[in-house]
C-alpha cells in the first residue's frame, strides 16, 4: 500500500530542492527510494485547520515545492523532525502541538510523549523509580544564597546549574548559581523563567563529556560520546567546539538505558538516552521531542535511515 509520509523539517526556498541542510535532505531523498510520497513542511507553518500554505512533495519521479495542502490529506504518517532552538518559541511550539491534537494520522513519536518530554519532571521520576540521574531538584523559593551553600552527596560538583524546568535544557537561561550577582538577579531571573530546577554541574563532564545513546524502535542505533573540552564557566553552562565520536557503549550503560526504557510511562518510537559516566552512569537527559541523533556527525547517515524506514514499515503495516 502506498503511504503518504510527512517529515517536519526546515524548507529553504532559495535551496534547489527547497530543503533546508544536509542531514534532511539525505533522509527526504533516502525515504523517497520508495513507493510512497514524502511532504516536507515548517511546523511553524501548520495552521489551525490544518492547512499548510506551502510544502515540498517529492516521490520516486520528482520533488517538487507545492501549495496549499491540509495535513489531513497530504500525509498519514507524520516524522516529527528538525525544529530548533524550542525555547524561545515555546508558546508556539505548544500552539503547534495543539494543531497536532486534530492530525487523524500516526505521529513520531506519539504526542502522548512529546508531552511528558517537555518537563524536567521526568529525570525526577526516573529517579523514584530507582534510576540513576543526575540529581535534580525544583527551586521552590530558595534564596540565592541558600542554592549556593547546597551540596550533593557523591557527587563531585564544581557549581550548581540552573535551568527552566519546561523545554530548558540549553540556551541563555540555563545559568550557573554562582553567575548571579546577588538575589535581586536572582528574582528577575526565577520571574521570567517562572518554574526552575538546579542540578550539580558535574566534573566528570569537562573531563570525559557524555554519551549519548540512540534506540530506534528499541533498537541500539547509534553511541557517541560528546566532548567540550575545556569549556568556559561564566554565565553559561554550555560553552565550547563540540567533538563527536562513535564508540561502543559500556554494558552498565545499556543496562540502565534498557531502565530507562522499560519504566518510560508512554509509547516512543525513537529516544536519544544522554549519560554522564560514573560507577553507575547517570541520566542526564532524556530526549524524544525532536532528538539530534548524531548520525551525520559521526558517518551513519545510511545505517541510520535504514532503522527509521524499517521503523516507518512497521507502523505502516498497523495503521
């Protein structure tokens, strides 16, 4: 049967094809390979009725850029793909998931996920299930100063990391405590983020990076350890030239990504499992929303599309 497969990702209309950067235009033209139609569309285009103004349409014969298309009718499976910074832009990202809610085809991942991946909450949970994370905790109206005299037990912290609770894993306000100046800064900083977490800024990161480990359909896709270097402490966390490398995951890591997975309260097709090592590795994040999965950083490009066409078979043949 011939499917109608939708991938959100960037459309750059100055492009040839109209297709934004590498990474997607091999994925858009590897799925093409196939009987089945592709539309490539922005998410920030999707309209509340479902329309589409403008979108690439490509099949084994041509690609071509299109207009004015309704979701509903132009794909029946919907890839969840290349998004951006979704900080910034969360009261439209959340506008985007609502238009998604009247969608009547199969979502990767399912919305149902994308919904609990949004919160910090989840490392929280994870934790009450027994699950070794990085230790993360709400503000809850601490004083600045109270933040900077907490220690974490076994843990060998070099500073406290703050974030947004919601969607708040990178950009200007994920801040370091002892960035702050005084507690005034501190309050504007808590007024405008509203919901805040702290966590150790572990050591061990700036020595050995993190691994990050891909499943796709619960299938181990892909691990590869991020490195910084020396990255730069000041107002923000995450500075610094990022080094991929492909590597073997350690047996304990599986096992407590295999954790992860089995105690994950909702339906996923793909997550990316990022772990700090240690005696037990810990959790760091857990990503589903719109994971970077590192395949074009480390040479896996076609391996990688295999698992996400055999993935897309699988839900073809259940709906």
């Amino acid at each position: 049967m011939k499917n109608k497969i939708g991938l959100v990702a960037k459309i750059d209309k100055n492009s040839p094809d109209n297709l934004s950067d590498d990474e997607w235009r091999y994925k858009f033209n590897y799925l093409r390979d196939s009987e089945d139609s592709l539309i490539v569309f922005n998410w920030e285009d999707l309209r509340e009725d479902g329309e589409i103004p403008q979108y690439v349409y490509g099949d084994k014969r041509k690609v071509e850029l299109k207009l004015n298309g309704n979701i509903n009718n132009i794909c029946d499976i919907l890839v969840i793909g290349q998004m951006g910074p979704l900080y910034e832009r969360k009261s439209d990202f959340f506008t985007f998931l609502k238009r998604l809610n009247n969608f009547s085809g199969r979502i990767i991942n399912p919305l149902e996920s994308i919904y609990y991946n949004i919160s910090k909450k989840y490392l929280m949970d994870l934790s009450a299930n027994g699950i070794s994370v990085v230790p993360t905790r709400d503000v809850n109206g601490n004083s600045l100063n109270v933040l900077k005299s907490m220690k974490f037990p076994n843990q060998n912290s070099i500073d406290l990391v703050i974030k947004p609770k919601i969607l708040g894993e990178c950009g200007k306000d994920v801040r370091l405590i002892s960035s702050f100046k005084n507690q005034e800064e501190f309050e504007i900083y808590l007024d405008r983020v509203k919901d805040a977490i702290f966590q150790p800024l572990i050591s061990k990161i700036y020595n050995f990076g993190e691994d990050s480990l891909v499943f796709v359909d619960g299938k181990l896709v892909n691990c590869v350890n991020k490195f910084s270097g020396k990255m730069k402490v000041n107002e923000c966390a995450h500075e610094g030239n990022v080094i991929y490398t492909k590597k073997r995951p350690l047996t304990k890591q599986l096992e407590v990504a295999k954790k992860v997975m089995d105690v994950w309260p909702t339906n996923f097709d793909y997550m990316r499992i990022d772990l700090i090592n240690s005696e037990i590795p810990l959790v760091s994040e857990v990503e589903i929303i719109n994971p970077s999965c590192y395949e074009i950083d480390v040479g896996i490009m076609s391996e990688f599309n295999s698992h996400i066409k055999k993935l897309i078979d699988k839900i073809k043949n259940e709906i």
